[in-house]
C-alpha cells in the first residue's frame, strides 16, 4: 500500500530525470559532405555518425537514448536482490563527490548473456565489441498489447513487418515495442501480477524466436519489459532459445518508438561484468 | 605482501579475460558501397558502421575496445570502497545464474562527470547522448613516461601532435596514452606509491587542460591511469579544471595505442547512473 499520490509522484520523478529521447544534432555539413550522404541514402545505406570521426566535428546524424536512468526504485523481476545506492563522499565534507551501488545484473535496462540460463555459456567479457553494434529493427505490437497484456511477438507478426519495412538484416537486433515504457513509474503496473501473483506483460513468443534464429540469423533480442518471455510464462521459452542460440536478450528498453522500424543501428554500451550473466547497459541508437 | 607468483597469476587473469584489443568485421561490401566509401575517404569523411545499419550487415569497420574488464582486484584510487561481486543463484540450482555487484562509481573504466568535483554540477544522466559519441585523439607520451613517471601532457605535446596529424577537432575527446595499462595486473604497481605513500604515475598537466578548453573546445580528456591529474598531485587541477567548465574526464581506459591518433570515434556507454558523480562506462572506438 501506498500514500495515495506516491506512485505519481514518483513516475513523475523518474520521467524528469530520463534523457530527452532523440538528441539531435545541428546539421552543418559541408556541400560536398551533404551530396555524399544523400548518394548514401539514395543507395540504402545508412551512415551513423559519418562526419564525427573526421574534422567536422557534427553531423545532422540522429541519436535515440534506449535506456533508463539506473535507480534504485526501478522495477524488477520478482526475486531479483534489491538497487541500493549511497552517498560515499561530498563536495563539501570531502572535496569531491561520489555514490556506492548495490546492483543485480539484472536490474533496470540491461543484457542477459548466454551463461544467465547456459552452464558453461558465454560471460559478457566474452561478447565481441562487433557483436554490440548491430542494425536494429522494432517490431511494433503496442496496440494489441494495450488490449491483451498476455500477446506474445509472433511469426505472422515478422512477416507483416518485413511486407511493409524489408528484410530484416543478419546479425540484427530485433526490438519488442510493447508502449509497456508507459507503467515505469510504479513497480506494480509494471509487472502488472493477478491475485495469484502470475504477471501479466507482453514477450517473444519462442516460435517468432526460432523463426528470427534459422531464417534471418540475428544477433539478439530487444524488449521494452521486465522479461524476454511474457510475464506469464513458467518456462522461459524465449530466454532459453535465444541464450542456447549463443545470442543474447536485452531488457527494460526505454524509447523505442522515437527509432525508425528499420535503418538504425544500435550501440550496446555493455560494462564487461567478469564472470557476468549479463548486466546493465547503455542501450542506444544511431541513424 | 603476497605468496610468490600471485601478482603474476592475478595479471594473467585478468590479461587472459580481456576482449581482444581490435575486432575487425570482415569486408563485404558491395561494388556500390565501396565506391561510395572510397568517395568518403577522398573527401576526408571518416565513415563508422556505414555499412551496419543497412542491409549490408558487415563492413570493414574497425571497433577497439577501450575498457577494461571490471573485476573485484582492479586497482582502485586508494579510498575508494572496494568493489565486491557475490554468486546470487544458479543454473544448477536455481535454473539461471546471475552475479551481484557492490561497487563504487570510480571503479575500472569510468567517467568523472562535473558533479564529482562541483557541488550542483552535472550528473551522468544529465550528460547528453551528443556528447557520448564524439572524435578521439591520441596524445602519446609512453616513451617518455617510462623514463619519468610524474611527467604530464604539456600544450607542447598538443602543438607537436597537431603538426604531425592536423588540428585538434572542435568537441573531441583528448586522451593521453602513457603505456600505465601495462601495470593493471598488479595494484601496487598501477599506483607506483613511495615509501610517503605518494603516488607516481603520468596525467593531464593543467596547462594542456586549460589549452584544450579554450583553443580546442573539447568534450572532455581520457587517461590510461588512475586519475586525470599525475599521481602526486595534491590540488586536482586537471579534474577541477575540466569539471568546472561542465566537460568530463574518463579513466582506466585501455587499447589506445591500438587506434589511430587522429580519425577515430569514441562511443561512450555511461551507464545512466542516478545522481551518479560519473561511473562505469563501455569506452570504445569505431574507425
């Protein structure tokens, strides 16, 4: 139970403090510059960041957060030990600043690696960097789930994305956008449990899985809920496929609508956790 | 005092868990594509992941890891709270594994935002996406760090790097490799304390900061050391100094011999910690 108004009040602080979703920089290309990326874009080929590295120091390349601020109130999966910070030093009793973290790996937005559900499987230390920088695609099933929090990412619904947006790359990362970003601010409507404690969110389902596995060789998974797999699943399905796979899950998306469908690439800003299940993240895209 | 040989184990661990220093995709680009890069180039348009957000999937890009694996034994500035990790569940027991971490935002790889040294500065939420992703150079004073271990970078150094590969870029990330990454196996020796307890290791001298700042309007400045200033320092010039004019520092950072000094992109995953005074971060580079 909770001081009525808390839940706001506290959604209404997390939303305050969450990075603007794109961040946009001012074009200023060079003629020459800008003759070049409209050549690329007449060829399908998307050039995140293409003036950065050089002298022009901007480009008019677009940048999506994917993450959520890393607090200790952030939702997580039932079981999970709990986010803890403290203050460790002050400016002023000390001279400088800094906090101490108490974390799960799997707390706020972050990886499953394949050794959170393979014995023996790969550690985040071990994922390549080229692995970390995918295309990324977002399969968008926010109307349904609006109706039906038990909906699960289906073949039919790959296919229908691929009839309207193109093929989805190799080694892509395929996003869920589920609106499930909206519940953030409260625990509760997050995981959004019945009287029986069953939870009730939108997930992969495992065919749409297998079907993004064998057909279109992708990289991982994307969601923008507490699980890979519905909240209401007993068996992991989706989790175990992708983990046995050698892929990987990312959790606890944030701003997946603010992305194109297809044509963006995502950054996985992975901490190399040792001996790591997986971890927190910092999940963004370019385009 | 340890058992003979354990700083060397320690070092072998920790040396045999690191990601390689450069992971290279294999080219396979089209005609079109490599028409269209060949074009970039002799425009002086460095391109990273042109390839990756198309259909294309696989470039010739060229990623670098710039961070360490973080781990429970990495050297800490003396002070820190150690950082400590804790098995939580099981495969075998539990049916997943995940790892529990106590940590404190300056450990391993990580960034200092304004807040650390300024009260009411920025917090790493508030640092913007834009400011992430910016051109990274390479100021190397190994050579001369070997022979001298309190020596710092000097407005010398910086007017000597821009005759040999062309001006600074507007909003770069400036970092200074010292070849201190050789030393990460063993804390004692990162450190380099004498008998006084007065550390001895290479950094930003304030003069080069302050050039930077003013002539270069850079993002922010990365050490391959412990802190941003020399070890001995007593007064934080170089931290107060780029803090204060609301840019950061990154430190830790490892494999910037292995990118080139000028052309590449830094990608910054700084996990969005709350009210974080900096933290960990995946630092790496895409050329």
């Amino acid at each position: 139970m909770c001081v009525p108004g808390t839940l706001e009040t506290v959604r209404a602080q997390i939303e305050a403090e969450e990075p603007p979703d794109v961040d946009v920089d001012v074009p200023r290309l060079s003629r020459r510059t800008a003759l070049l990326a409209g050549a690329a874009t007449a060829l399908g080929t998307a050039i995140p960041g293409r003036a950065l590295a050089g002298s022009a120091g901007r480009s008019g390349m677009r940048l999506a957060d994917l993450t959520h601020v890393f607090s200790e109130d952030f939702p997580l999966f039932p079981g999970a030990p709990p986010t803890s910070r403290t203050t460790a030093v002050t400016v002023q009793a000390d001279g400088f600043y800094a906090q101490q973290w108490t974390l799960s790996e799997h707390a706020c937005t972050h990886m499953d690696a394949p050794a959170h559900f393979v014995a023996g499987g790969r550690t985040t230390p071990q994922l390549r960097l080229s692995e970390l920088v995918a295309p990324v695609v977002v399969i968008d099933i926010a109307r349904r789930a609006a109706g039906d929090p038990d909906t699960v990412v289906t073949p039919n619904d790959l296919r229908a994305f691929e009839r309207r947006y193109g093929r989805i790359p190799r080694n892509a990362v395929v996003c869920m956008h589920s609106g499930w970003q909206a519940r953030i601010g409260s625990t509760e409507s997050y995981r959004n449990a019945d009287a029986q404690q069953v939870m009730h969110f939108p997930g992969f389902g495992k065919a749409a899985v297998e079907w993004l596995l064998t057909r279109r060789s992708i990289r991982g998974i994307g969601v923008d809920t507490l699980s890979l797999d519905p909240g209401n699943s007993k068996t992991f399905d989706s989790h175990v496929t992708v983990l046995k796979a050698n892929r990987y899950g990312i959790e606890n998306l944030r701003g997946l609508k603010a992305i194109p469908a297809r044509g963006a690439t995502i950054y996985l800003g992975l901490i190399p956790w040792r001996g790591g299940s997986g971890g927190p993240c910092r999940a963004f895209a370019a385009w």
